[in-house]
C-alpha cells in the first residue's frame, strides 16, 4: 500500500541558505493551502538564528499562525528519524546551486528562483510569488511533476 494509500500526507522541504524568510513563507502557506494531502517543512543550508520578523509580521497579517516557526539545518532532514520526504524545492539560487545533503528515500527535486526578501516589500513579493507556485503545485495530483 502506498504512503497516499494509507492517507499520510505527500511532504515536501523547501530549502533557502538561511531558513529565515522565503522558505519560512512557503512552509506556512503550504501548510495552509495543502492540508491535509500535503504537509511542508523548511530549512536552510547555513540557517539564521532566527526568522525574519518581517516574514513573521507579513504571515500574522495573513492570518497565519506563526508559533513554532524557526530556521533549522538542513541536516536534520536527511538524519535518521527525519519525515520522509516526497519532494525538495530548493526557493533561492544560492542554495540550488551547494551540494545537498544525500535525502532519504531520493524525493524528487526543483527549483523555483524566489529573488532575495530584503525589505517588507521584497518580503510581499516573494509571499506573491510562493502563493502562486504553491496554488499551483497543490492544484496537480500529489507526486505529480
């Protein structure tokens, strides 16, 4: 019987260098627009210290709850005990372009070039942008291209 099957949610990690604003973003609206048949986690390949508070401030302002939302390592992912993961989208160029961690169970990979956050507006147009990829990605059947 497969994961879908069984009713387990098809996971994706999406993987920024610093896990503070754009993969933060596209964790939480995933999380929203795809439950339950999806679930998404983030990370980052030299993650911050902590979240942006403007990608914190532009999520509540969204409506979205932000309690336990924080940048972690990418390491953890592909550690023993991690969530299985069905795909891995990398949301900025730098980290697309470092060698990733070898993931359990080989999910399947892309790319979506997110250009960097630095101020409230670049924070609304990288939330613009992931909405869209993100209405598109949970409108295909999970596991789909």
């Amino acid at each position: 019987m497969s994961r879908r099957a069984a009713g387990e949610p098809y996971t994706v990690l999406f993987v920024c260098t610093g896990n503070a604003a754009r993969s933060i973003l596209a964790e939480a609206i995933l999380n929203r627009l795809g439950a339950p048949a999806f679930r998404a986690y983030s990370a980052g390949s030299h993650p911050k210290d902590a979240v942006h508070p403007g990608a914190l401030a532009l999520l509540r302002d969204q409506g979205f709850d932000t309690e336990g939302l924080h940048p972690k390592g990418w390491a953890e992912f592909a550690a023993p005990g991690a969530p299985r993961l069905d795909r891995v989208i990398t949301v900025c160029d730098n980290a697309a372009n470092e060698a990733c961690p070898a993931w359990p169970g080989a999910p399947a990979s892309a790319h979506w070039s997110i250009p960097e956050p630095a101020d409230a507006d670049g924070l609304a147009d990288a939330y613009r942008l992931l909405h869209a990829r993100i209405t598109a990605l949970v409108a295909e059947p999970p596991g789909g291209a």
